[in-house]
C-alpha cells in the first residue's frame, strides 16, 4: 500500500545519506554502539577525509562536489564487503566499520581504496583529482569502538596534515 511505501521511504532515509546512498552518521553510530554491545572482536575502523573538497566547490561549483562526494561512495561500496559499515559522517568526512578484522586488514582495505583512487583519478578524465586522507585504527578485545575511533581519527588527521606539509613545501621551492 501507499502507507507501507512511504513508511519504507522514511526508514531508508532515516539511515542513509541522501546524497550518496551509503549510511549516515546516525546509523554508524548505531552499529558502533551496537558491536560494542556484541561479541564480535576485533573491530577495525577506517576513517576517512576528502582532501581538497572546497577547493573542488570554488573552482567547479557546488555540484561539482557532490559529484565528487558521490564518486567517493561508489569507490568505497565497491571496496567492501556487504558486512562492512560504509557510512558518511560529516560533509566530506568518511568511515567504515569492519566486524571481525584486525588492524592488518584495516591497512590492506587502506591501501585498496587508495589504488581505486588512483585509478579512478587516471580513467575519469577530472580536471580535479579525488583524493582521501585515511586513518585506521583497531578495538581488539575489551577496548572501546570509541577509543579506536580516536586513533584512527588522529591518524587521519595526521596525514592530512603531512599533505598539506608537502603541498607548502612544493609551493615554496
């Protein structure tokens, strides 16, 4: 019926980023607060930062972003597993949970993503390359989902930071 459609309707929306079709920063969230309940160890997170996004939005507009924003998505759904958490958490920030993997896996998945940039970077022909800062971190046995969130947060930032770093020293020869 019409009702049970729109109640459909507003439960993917209450999950989901409308923009990228991934899960929102709500529904991880939830399945962070919920694997931290459960018994499933380790848990591995990817955390995640487009490098550049304003950037991208004054020298291509706004949709121009989005479409970058959307890209982004595609590559990272395209990179897990179905049991993997694949959310966007803020406007260009991302993160994914991985369930029963340790930290090595969480390095590989890292440098997966990164080849799939690089590769959509040398066939989609963009005049802005797509490029994320990426951190990664692991809960092993009782640590808090929170804790490692951090560490991979951290570890995200700091190599945005090292990035940026090097685009000052390119820039200052």
């Amino acid at each position: 019926t019409d009702r049970k459609l729109a109640e459909e309707r507003l439960t993917y929306i209450s999950l989901h980023d409308i923009m990228t079709a991934i899960y929102n920063r709500a529904y991880f969230e939830e399945e962070m607060a919920r694997f931290e309940r459960g018994r499933v160890r380790p848990v591995s997170l990817l955390v995640m930062d487009m490098d550049n996004l304003k950037l991208l939005n004054d020298r291509g507009g706004h949709a121009a972003g989005d479409a970058a924003l959307q890209s982004i998505a595609d590559i990272l759904r395209a990179c897990f597993r179905a049991d993997d958490v694949v959310a966007r958490i803020g406007g260009d920030e991302f993160a994914v949970l991985l369930p029963g993997l340790g930290l090595d896996f969480a390095q590989k998945a890292k440098q997966r993503v990164q080849a799939a940039l690089e590769k959509y970077n040398q066939g989609s022909g963009a005049q802005q390359p797509i490029s994320l800062s990426i951190g990664c971190a692991a809960a092993e046995g009782a640590e808090p989902l929170a804790a490692a969130f951090k560490r991979a947060d951290a570890a995200m930032y700091q190599e945005k930071n090292g990035k940026k770093s090097a685009a000052v020293k390119i820039a200052g020869r």
